[in-house]
C-alpha cells in the first residue's frame, strides 16, 4: 500500500490546482480569439463553405462548435478545481474524489473528440450528435428549450429542437454519430495509458457506488470508506494528464501563440519537478505527450 508524506500530498494536489489553472487560462485563450490564425485547424473550419449559412440552431455552425468548446472545458475545470478542494478537504472523503475526475474527464472527453475532427463536415456531425442525443432523455417528457443568449424563458419544446436539428442534417446529408460519454473519456484516456477502458471503468464504478469498486476503500476496523494515498495519487494524476493533453490539442487547434503555449508548459514542467520525487512516469510518457501535442492529422489540416 502506498503511503505519502503529508508534504507529498501538498504537492500533488497544488499539482493539480496548477494544471487546471494554467489549462484554463490557455483554453480562455484559444476560444476567446475573434478570428483565429487562417492556416490553423480552427480558422480552416470556420473558413469552410459550410459555416458561410446559419445551423440548426440560427447560429453559424462553428459560432456553436466553438460555444460547446467553451462550455465543456469550463465545466471540465470546474471539476478540476472541485477535486483540489475535495483533496485538501480535512474530511478525506473518498467517492466524489471519483465523482468529480470522472465528470472532468468525461467533459473533456467531448471537447477532445470535437477538435479530432478531420472536416468541417465531421465536425458539424460531431457537434450535432452531441447535442441531439444529449437531449434524446429530455425530448421524452416534453421539456422545453430556451435558446440563449436570445430567449429569457424556455419556449421551444426539446422534441421540436431536435427535429430540427436532424431536418437541417439530413438536408445536407450529413449523419448523425452516436458516441456514448464512456467512449469519449476512453478515446482521451488513452492518449495517456494506452488503454483507457480500464481507468474510466474504475473510477465510473466507484462514482456509481457500485460495490467491487468501493470496497477498495473500506475500512473492516470503522466499518466506514476512507480515503487512501494510492486513490488519491491515482484519481489526482489521471485528471492531470487529460487535461494536459485536451488543453494542449484545443490551443494548436486554434492557433495559439507559441509564448501562450510556453508559459504553459513551463506551469506544467513546475508541476512535473513538483511531484518527480514521488510519482515515477512512465518509460513511454514522454513519447505521449509529445504525440497529444502534435496529432498527424491536425498537422495536415493546417498545411
């Protein structure tokens, strides 16, 4: 069983604190762009035929693209900033540790799978089905829509939207893709560990209560969960690379200046010699955070 000094979990969790603040910054930078670079892979999409006429929603589709962006890495750093608190927290609670890395994993999971489109067409596609079957649940028992920022009330029935939505796609027939949140966390877990299945289905199942994953953290002697070092370095490290690795890809997508992007990184560094003495990387680690930053396909969008 792993053991901490209480100096070493100081750090990790400042780690951690670090990383989103210095992500959130940088992600800021790359949505809050006016018009991003030309020959970057946000200014090829939003220069495409297809966003020259209003989408689904009235708005220009990369306008939406770019909105869903922003509020999935906010939501994602939100969480971040949750697990910081829930880490320093005297009470050592051990289940929303896993509640709120998931949910911050899962919200990058969607704004990673959204700039590995390789067309404005697939990303269109993309952001549509999110978007449509986000709300399949809601369409079922008649809820109502408030289109922002230009409705104060719901008006449009979620069901309406939605048809819509798929009447817009079909026109120019483009599919609807149903990825389900478990494939987009993993999708993004695995640019970190190879196989990311095993990491989300960990901590879904701990999130969730469900019994073999809990019983990790029972204690037979309180009778009570509890909270250990290895949970701990684990659920801290994961949310650290996913957002490493979403953060990084979103700034080149958009074409973020290249001393953005070192100032960033020289955050990340501090936080890697902040936790080098504890947490030994793995011999391949650096092999995949250079490929996370420099994906083939970007590279031959923005040629």
């Amino acid at each position: 069983m792993l053991t901490m000094e209480a100096r070493d979990r100081q750090e990790l969790t400042s780690g951690v604190l670090r990383v989103v603040l210095a992500s959130q910054r940088l992600m800021r930078e790359a949505l809050d762009q006016n018009s991003p670079p030309t020959n970057s892979w946000a200014g090829t999409m939003a220069a495409d035929p297809l966003d020259d006429e209003p989408g689904w929603d009235r708005n220009h589709p990369f306008q939406t693209a770019r909105l869903q962006l922003r509020t999935t890495t906010e939501s994602a750093c939100q969480h971040g900033l949750s697990l910081f608190e829930l880490s320093r927290s005297k009470r050592e609670l051990a289940v929303p540790l896993a509640t709120v890395t998931r949910g911050g994993i899962e919200a990058l999971g969607r704004a990673f799978w959204l700039i590995n489109s390789t067309s404005m067409r697939e990303l269109v596609s993309r952001v549509a089905s999110l978007e449509y079957y986000d709300m399949e649940y809601p369409s079922k028992y008649g809820q109502k829509l408030r289109r922002l920022p230009v409705e104060t009330e719901p008006t449009i029935l979620v069901s309406e939207y939605r048809a819509e939505l798929k009447a817009w796609l079909d026109a120019r027939r483009i599919p609807l893709v149903k990825k389900g949140t478990t494939g987009l966390a993993t999708d993004l877990l695995e640019v970190s560990y190879g196989d990311g299945r095993v990491v989300y289905s960990d901590l879904s199942a701990a999130a969730h209560g469900q019994g073999w994953a809990t019983a990790n953290f029972y204690s037979f002697e309180t009778t009570r969960l509890q909270r250990d070092d290895e949970m701990l370095l684990a659920y801290c490290m994961c949310f650290i690379e996913s957002m490493r690795t979403a953060s990084v890809r979103l700034a080149r997508a958009f074409g973020v200046a290249a001393i953005d992007i070192d100032r960033w990184r020289q955050a990340i560094d501090q936080v890697d010699a902040m936790i080098g003495e504890f947490v030994k990387p793995a011999p391949d680690r650096a092999e995949r955070r250079a490929a996370a930053e420099n994906p083939d396909h970007q590279q031959g969008v923005v040629k």
